[in-house]
C-alpha cells in the first residue's frame, strides 16, 4: 500500500517543477491549502443533500405540482399471469415477432392480447409525471441557489475579472472558506446524483449520464487536489448557467406550459451556446492552455487537466449539434414537447385503432437516447439531460 500510494502521489506528476509535497506541509499561520483528505467530507455532506431532496420533494414540490394540477395517471394494469411475469422479469421486457408468437400458442391468447399485456405491464413501471415533476422541481432549486452562490462569489473573486490571477503564484494558493463551500457543495451535489439515479427516473440514458456524473466528480476533484480550485470555479459556474433553464423547461412541460416551455428551451439553446461554446473556449481554455503555459509552465498533471477539459469542449460541440437538431424538428412540426425517454408507451387510441383496422402509430415511440431516430416532435434524451 504504501508503493501504492507513493506511486500515486508521485509529485514529478502532480507538482511543477521544483515543487514538492513538503512544500505545503507547514503554511504560514491563517493559510491551508487543498489536501486530498477534504474530499472525504463531501460524502457524509452528500447523504445529507439526498435527504434534504427527500423532505423537499414531499413538502414542496409535491404541494407545487398539486396547485399546476400535475398529478399521478393511472394506466392500465396487465392481468396477471404467472407465465407472462416470469418471462417479462426473467427474459425480456419486450419480446420479438417469435418469442410472441411462441407466447400466443402457449397461452392460446391472439398475438395482439400478448403485445397488449407487455405494454401494459412497462406501463405499470413507468415512472408518472409527478415523479418527473418533482425530480426536476429539485435539481432547478439547486442549480439556481449554487449557480446564485457562485455568481456572488466570483463576482468579489480577481480571477474572475483578470484570469491571470488564477496562476499568480500557483501552486501556493490559499483556500478560502467560501472557496472550499463552493467546491464542497458541487462535489457532493453530484456524488448524491450517482447514488440517487438508481431511484430516480430511470430513462434510456442511465448508462451515459452515470458515466457523466461519475467523469464530473472525477474532474472535481482533480482540479481540487491539483490546486486549480480557481479555474475550476469558473468552469462550475458557467456550467450552471444551462443547466437551470433546462430544468425549469422541463417542469414547464411537465405542466403542459406550451409556450413558456417553448420559450425556456429557446433561452436555453442560446444560453448553451454563448457559455459552452464562445465563453468556455475563448475564457476558460484560453486561460488554462496558454496563460498557464507562460507563467507556470506544463508538466503531466497539466496535461490530463486540460485534455479532460478539451475533451469536454468536444461533449459540448456534440451537445449542441442534438440541441439544433431537435429545434428544427420543433420549428417544423411547430411545437417542443415533452420529454419522452420515460414515457407511457401507448393510449387507448392506439387499440381502438387496431381493432378497427386503422393504423395508428403513437408518437415518440421508438426513441434512441442519442437522437438517431424521428422524434416526432419531442424532445429526445440527449439535448435535455447531457447538456451539462
């Protein structure tokens, strides 16, 4: 262990040259600087974040959604049948053409009665507006207090007005109380988010966006223990700014709010564009490539830093050409609606038009989390929830 953690902590790797760990074992009296043992307090503080989401959405989002007259749909519930059950918890969730043929001769039901009770039996596991509602209630109360923290703070902040001072004597910058609260905050914010993603709304997108808060954590806390702390303020809260009007456009379509979900997704296309892909870029990287470079220098830390920090440039390119795509398709069929990666499967509509001849196709059926299908009109997984 202790080869482990020498090879770990190895300081031609994490420090500039001529820097050493000793270097930050005794600061002067009032100074402490960013240690890796810090980070540990974010995990009791995210188990209180996810408590504090649990009291919040019983007696605040709940209450809201009440008064918008957002409310829990009853779907249709399947008939039981153990044989089904077994198949659709031990096999699959939807069978094809064969397996429901195959289920059709057992049970000596029509093909149509087999794909009806599979549709009603997701049905019964899709999580309901409410749900959705409330989720989203939360994330925007917390994006729009920590994105109003941050503005404040960095606002007082020199960094903020002249990015140089985000290296002015790096890496012997002392952490200020509201500096480590900032971090601390954010860090924990996502740490509940990685845990409380196997309970909350589970869309087809689970995969990619654990991995996104788990490389978000990642990059957290290597620019905390890497001392980049000032940069990486910068890069939180401009990150922020999106993602607020995301949320709040969400829980506009989640009460059936047309035109001011429209107008929310319009302000946040823009907003996205402006920070993520004009600021971020001539601000951020600017700073971190080349003002970094003439006044510190690159060693190996450096450049993971600011690879993963490219890389994220890249995520945001790709973003945005999602973001475009699903716009058009709104200009086009005139509206954006809602979110559908956890949706009802189908409606009534749909049987009575089978069992009157009449093909009726639902919308948004069919949707891949990354957009490649026709949404239809709504909005896909990608665009709504990757976009920080």
């Amino acid at each position: 262990m202790a080869a482990l953690s020498a090879w770990f902590w190895n300081e031609r790797f994490w420090l500039p040259q001529n820097v050493t760990w000793a270097d930050f074992a005794d600061p002067e009296p009032g100074v402490e600087y960013p240690k890796a043992g810090h980070l540990l307090s974010a995990l009791p503080l995210a188990l209180g974040i996810f408590a504090v989401r649990l009291l919040f959405e019983r007696f605040v989002a709940r209450p809201c959604a009440h008064i918008l007259q957002i409310h829990t749909e009853v779907s249709r519930m399947a008939t039981p049948n153990g044989a089904l059950e077994r198949v659709f918890t031990c096999v699959t969730k939807s069978p094809d053409c064969r397996q429901v043929e195959g289920l059709s001769k057992q049970l000596d039901w029509d093909v149509r009665e087999v794909q009806r009770w599979f549709r009603h039996r997701r049905n019964q596991d899709k999580p309901s507006t409410l749900t959705k509602y409330c989720e989203s209630m939360w994330k925007f109360v917390f994006y729009l207090c920590i994105f109003t923290y941050g503005v404040h703070f960095l606002w007082k902040s020199p960094w903020t007005w002249d990015t140089r001072h985000c290296w002015y004597d790096y890496p012997y910058q002392g952490l200020s109380p509201g500096l480590h609260l900032y971090y601390m905050m954010e860090l924990a914010f996502y740490c509940s988010l990685l845990f409380s993603q196997f309970t909350d709304v589970r869309r087809k997108d689970f995969l990619m966006m654990f991995i996104h808060h788990l490389a978000t954590v990642g990059l957290i806390s290597f620019s905390y223990v890497n001392n980049m702390l000032r940069v990486g303020s910068l890069v939180m809260c401009l990150h922020d700014a999106a993602d607020v009007l995301l949320e709040a456009a969400k829980m506009a379509i989640y009460a059936k709010s047309q035109w001011l979900s429209d107008f929310l997704f319009s302000v946040f296309g823009l907003v996205f564009f402006s920070t993520r892909l004009v600021i971020y870029p001539v601000w951020i990287l600017h700073t971190t490539l080349f003002e970094s470079w003439q006044m510190i220098g690159p060693y190996p830390s450096w450049w993971l830093f600011n690879g993963l920090l490219l890389l994220l440039q890249v995520l945001h390119v790709l973003w945005f050409c999602l973001i475009i795509r699903v716009s058009i398709k709104a200009l086009i069929r005139g509206k954006v609606s809602k979110d559908d990666r956890s949706d009802v499967e189908s409606s009534s509509e749909e049987e009575d038009g089978v069992r009157s001849g009449v093909r009726v196709t639902p919308r948004g059926r069919g949707l891949s989390s990354k957009s490649e299908n026709d949404t239809n009109g709504h909005l896909t997984s990608s665009p709504w929830q990757q976009g920080h």
